[in-house]
C-alpha cells in the first residue's frame, strides 16, 4: 500500500467522522446503536487542531485515521479507524505503529484502548494486554479495556 502518514487537518473534519462511521458499520452493529454512538463517532475541526489526529493517506484519498489524547505517561486511544474499502491491506498495522512512535517521542509510557470488541484481536497482536471493562452505550455494554507499553525499550544497564 503505498500510503504516507501525515498530521489530519481540521478541515478534514467531516471526512474523519464520515470514515469512523463507515468503519464502525462494517461490524454490522444496529442503525440504532451507530446514532447512540454519532457523537463518539464525529470529530470537529476544534478537536482536530487540538489532539494528535493523524491519518493515512494514497494521493487524494484518505485510507484512516487515529486520534489520541490525554498528557503524562498514559494516553487515551480515542479514535481508530480503517475506510472499509482499505481494510485489510495493512493500513491499520502501520497507523499503529505510528501511533506508538508518536506517544514514545511525546513521553507517554502506557497506551489504553477501550477497544471495540470485534478489534480486540487487532490489538493484542502487537502486545496490548486485556485489563478490564470499559462502560459504554447501550446501558449493560461493556468494552474490553486494553493496556500497551509504549515507553522505550529497557536497556541492559552497561
Ligand atoms: C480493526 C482495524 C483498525 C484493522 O485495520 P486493518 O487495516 O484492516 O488491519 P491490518 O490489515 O493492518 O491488519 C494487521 C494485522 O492485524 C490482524 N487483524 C486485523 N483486524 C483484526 C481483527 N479485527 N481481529 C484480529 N486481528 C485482526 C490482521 O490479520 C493482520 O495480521 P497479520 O499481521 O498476521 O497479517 C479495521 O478493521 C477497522 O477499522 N475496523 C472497524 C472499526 C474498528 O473497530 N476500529 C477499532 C476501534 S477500537
């Protein structure tokens, strides 16, 4: 995939939340869920210039994106999405990898994800461990919440 990761601009707003909504129907959850879940779902051109937004893109055509927040050693995994069309091709494996290298030069030691439960697996691959529950919507749904060490690798001391 010939693909480049660059910071999201916050006239791309529209485009990310349309995307994130894609992604999140490809789970093939009830239309009533994904309008419970519009405003997780959306992102403004505020949160944008705000957060680390970062997406994937081939030319014109935006391919994901991923967004984290928080400051200090832990960080939030906010947003996570591959367009439906490019799933599967790796996308999501590189995004992460950035998202990882973004924390590491920013700091931060601990990733968490409340990751959907479908992508769970997604995440463990590169090391996320399960470490509880994570509320969400409807009332009695629950999230697997994930942990990453994102901190330099520990050297040997000599
Ligand atoms: C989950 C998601 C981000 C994965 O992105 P992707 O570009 O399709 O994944 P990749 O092609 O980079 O896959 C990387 C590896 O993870 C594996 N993988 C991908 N999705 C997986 C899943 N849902 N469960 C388990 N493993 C998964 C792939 O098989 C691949 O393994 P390999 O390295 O052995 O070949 C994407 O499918 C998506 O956006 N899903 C819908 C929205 C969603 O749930 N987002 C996460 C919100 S927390």
């Amino acid at each position: 995939m010939d693909a480049v990761i660059r910071r999201a601009l916050p006239a791309e707003a529209r485009a990310l939340t349309r995307i994130a909504h894609a992604a999140k129907r490809h789970w093939k959850y009830p239309e009533a869920w994904i309008r419970l879940w519009r405003d997780a779902l959306s992102l403004t051109p505020q949160f944008v210039e705000r957060h680390p937004v970062y997406c994937a893109v081939a030319g014109a055509s935006v391919l994901g994106f991923y967004a984290l927040s928080g400051a200090g050693a832990t960080r939030e995994l906010e947003h996570f999405w591959v367009a439906p069309r490019d799933m599967g091709h790796g996308v999501g494996a590189r995004m992460f990898a950035h998202a990882v290298a973004t924390l590491r030069a920013d700091g931060a030691r601990v990733l968490r994800i409340a990751s959907d439960p479908y992508a769970k697996g997604f995440y463990l691959r590169p090391g996320a461990r399960r470490v509880g529950k994570w509320p969400s919507t409807p009332r009695g749904r629950t999230l697997p919440l994930l942990v990453l060490g994102v901190g330099p690798p520990r050297g040997r001391g000599i």
